[in-house]
C-alpha cells in the first residue's frame, strides 16, 4: 500500500515538473552606429581599430546592475548574445568607417600596414539603480590613438578616459540596451571631435 501511495506521489511530482514553464534568456546586441557628422578626410592614411579589451566584471556576457555604493548584481535571464568587447570593437570600427575621418578603417592589421591606431578597453558597463527614481546606462572607456613616427615606430598621441551616464525612461533590460547604445555613440563621438581637432594643432 505504501508503495503505491509513493508511485502515485512520484507520478504526481513528475506531472507538475513537467508543466512547470521556464523562463528562457533573452540575448542582446547593440545596434550600428553611423555618424551623425561627417568630416573631410583629415588623415589620408589608414586607421587600424584594434580588438577592443574589458576589465572585469565586463568581460563576459552578463548584464550588470548596481544597486548601492558596493553591491552590483547580474541576471541569468537576459544576458549579452556576444560579448560587449567584440560588439564594441566592431562597431567602433563601422562608426569612424561612416566619419570619413581615414582614408580607410581596418581591423586586422595584417591586412595592411596602418599608420594609426586606436585602442579602447571598457572600464564601465552597468546599469545604476542606486536611486529607483533615476536609473542610468553607465558606460566608460579607455581611448588611445596612435601614429606611427619616422622610424616606424608606434607614438601615443592620444589618451583619455571617458564615460557617460544616460538616463533611463524605465527600470527595463530593453531600455538599457537602449541606453548603453546611445552612450556609447556619444563616446565614439567624442572621440572623433577630439581626433578632429588633434589634426589642427
């Protein structure tokens, strides 16, 4: 009897396992970014635009959230479906492609010999929940930018770091999203008005 009782509880437990709907990740990608100005070609030369790097914990795919001055959390559930360095690396790439800034743009260097180089390594990738009533897309990088000198050697020209914060219109991974690409646009912006005006010096 007390067999069949535990074969009628197992059958049971099964049944509910086997209704249970799980929740299924959701990926990410960032979009293209194009430039909104264009500027004559400034340096007739090529631009090597090198594999973008990530400090930890932004190296890997999992969506960061902070909620207090040293608590940061992740989701299993929504996740990146590349990793931000690869993401960032190309579509660095496609944005000074789109500001006509270089004769042409690259990403393998053994394709041909560059005369610069730009670098980026992302310092920052989260979502800051500190305050509920004002969540922010925060994202920081690394910029270099490199010539090569009369001996062919490579010269920093250019280093800085810079971040922006981009309020959010809800607490939601879409609007995130949303907001990491609008920050990292004003990033490679940045980045090209300073390149802009290095030219003229």
């Amino acid at each position: 009897m007390i067999k069949k009782i535990m074969i009628v509880l197992m059958g049971i437990c099964c049944t509910a396992c086997l209704n249970v709907k799980f929740q299924a990740k959701e990926q990410y990608l960032l979009n293209p970014i194009i430039a909104e100005k264009t500027y004559p070609t400034l340096y007739p030369a090529t631009l090597l635009v090198e594999k973008t790097k990530s400090v930890s914990p932004y190296n890997n795919l999992t969506l960061n959230y902070r909620i207090s001055q040293d608590r940061y959390l992740t989701d299993y559930y929504h996740v990146w479906m590349v990793s931000p360095s690869d993401q960032i690396h190309q579509l660095t790439a496609q944005y000074f492609i789109s500001t006509h800034l270089f004769k042409q743009v690259v990403t393998d260097e053994s394709l041909l010999t560059a005369k610069y180089a730009l670098t980026t390594q992302l310092l920052t990738l989260h979502a800051d929940y500190r305050q509920s009533s004002k969540p922010m897309a925060v994202i920081a990088m690394n910029v270099q930018f490199y010539g090569r000198d009369s001996q062919n050697h490579w010269r920093l020209l250019l280093n800085q770091n810079l971040e922006e914060s981009v309020p959010l219109a809800q607490k939601s991974s879409m609007a995130l999203i949303v907001g990491w690409q609008k920050g990292l646009a004003f990033l490679l912006e940045r980045t090209a008005n300073q390149l802009q005006k290095m030219h003229f010096k």
